[in-house]
C-alpha cells in the first residue's frame, strides 16, 4: 500500500467524511498509478502519498460534502488534468455519469488506463474546451460541469457553463476566496447565462483554504461562446 489506511481514514474523518475498505484500495490504486505514470507524462507536481491523499483525494471530495449532488447526474470535468476532483468523487458516487475532457493526449491516456483499472466507466475526451462545447453532442447536456484549474474565473466561466444544461451547475474549485475575482467574473456569468448561486468557504484540515463556488445555469448560453483562447485572453467577458 503506498498510502497508510490508518491515517487515510483519520484524514477523512477530520473532515467527517467516511471511507469504506473498497473505497480506501481504489484510491490507493489510483495513487500508485499516479505516482508510476507521473514518471513518464507530467501529471501532477504533488507526489508523496500524504499529499496525494490531502491535495488531490480529499481535496476533491469534500467540497461535494457542502453541496447536494442529485443522484445519477451527468458531469463533465474541464480541464481534468489527472482526474481531479470527478475521478476521486465517482469513487465515493457510484451513480454519477463522469465525462474527463482534456487538451493532453498523454493525459487522456492515463484517465483511459485508470478508468480501466477502476471501473470507473469514464467517457475520455481529447480536446480543447473552447471547441468542444461548439459540439452539439456535449453542449448545454450536463447537470453539472467542474473545474480544479488556475485560470480566472470568468475565463473558466466561459470555457464551463456552455457545456451546462439550464437547471444545472457549474462549480468552481478554488483556492482562497478572492471577492474581487468573484466580481471581476459578474458580467461573464450573466452573458453566459448563469448567476451565483451559493459560495462556500472551507479548510483542509492541514489548513489551506479552499473556495467552492457554485453557480447556476439559468438561461442559454449565447452560440458564440466560448470563443477562441486568445480572444478570451485579449478581451475577457
């Protein structure tokens, strides 16, 4: 085992979450496999087992813990990376439908392998977000779209909420609360058709702070969004 089960569980526990034996041997898997591919494709900076559990495990798990997840949605992750926060949550949520959508095909290679391993029954798709959400077949048809990235919130408002069914959510994953970023994006959620819904403000138990930030689709989404990366760059909503 690369992470200790006795402290794994404590962890949890901290932030009153429980772990099942099943639960705790997948992610354990998926740490190891972390850990051997991250060798050869960059998946994640973080690689000891400790933090693996806290930074990527918990931390992708407990901000569901703040908001009701109906049963058997449809969500798509943008942005994956190696799987964070929807691979971890499927482990936790049987009944959810996960889609992984990323620009890295080495990365995308890595998710079909642990879907594999873990059953976890993800669609993986290679791309970039600003032209699959143009795609019919994954516009406006998710209950809820997710994001762990760096980019500013309205960037990552509009690369999100397009692929967002009206009634569902896109919650962003943050580090600590920034007000003024939460403004700076008011203008690109009502273009894009949503508006804040609820904002929580939370820890991991070593401390760091951690920002969910959930916003509802309300109205469609305009067809011309998102536009391309540099646009969004050059001229944010």
């Amino acid at each position: 085992m690369i992470i200790e089960k006795t402290s794994f569980e404590r962890l949890f526990k901290q932030a009153q979450l429980n772990v099942t034996d099943e639960q705790y041997k997948r992610l354990d898997t998926y740490a190891k496999m972390l850990i051997e591919w991250n060798k050869k494709v960059n998946l994640t900076a973080i690689t000891s087992s400790d933090d693996i559990a806290q930074k990527h495990f918990l931390d992708s798990v407990l901000p569901f813990s703040l908001f009701e997840i109906k049963k058997g949605v449809k969500l798509i992750d943008v942005g994956t990376g190696a799987g964070f926060p929807s691979c971890p949550l499927k482990i936790f949520r049987k009944d959810i439908q996960i889609t992984l959508l990323d620009s890295l095909n080495k990365r995308i290679k890595f998710l079909e392998a642990l879907s594999d391993e873990l059953y976890l029954n993800a669609e993986c798709i290679h791309g970039r977000a600003e032209e699959i959400a143009h795609n019919e077949d994954y516009r406006e048809k998710y209950d809820i779209a997710t994001a762990r990235a760096v980019a500013t919130l309205p960037v990552l408002c509009e690369y999100c909420l397009p692929f967002v069914k009206i009634g569902g959510y896109f919650l962003a994953l943050k580090g600590k609360n920034s007000e003024e970023e939460v403004l700076s994006a008011k203008n690109a959620i009502n273009v894009l058709g949503g508006e804040i819904n609820k904002i929580f403000d939370y820890s991991l138990p070593n401390g760091d702070k951690r920002t969910l930030i959930v916003i509802k689709k309300i109205s469609q989404t305009p067809s011309k969004y998102p536009r391309n990366k540099g646009q969004m760059t050059k001229k944010p909503l």
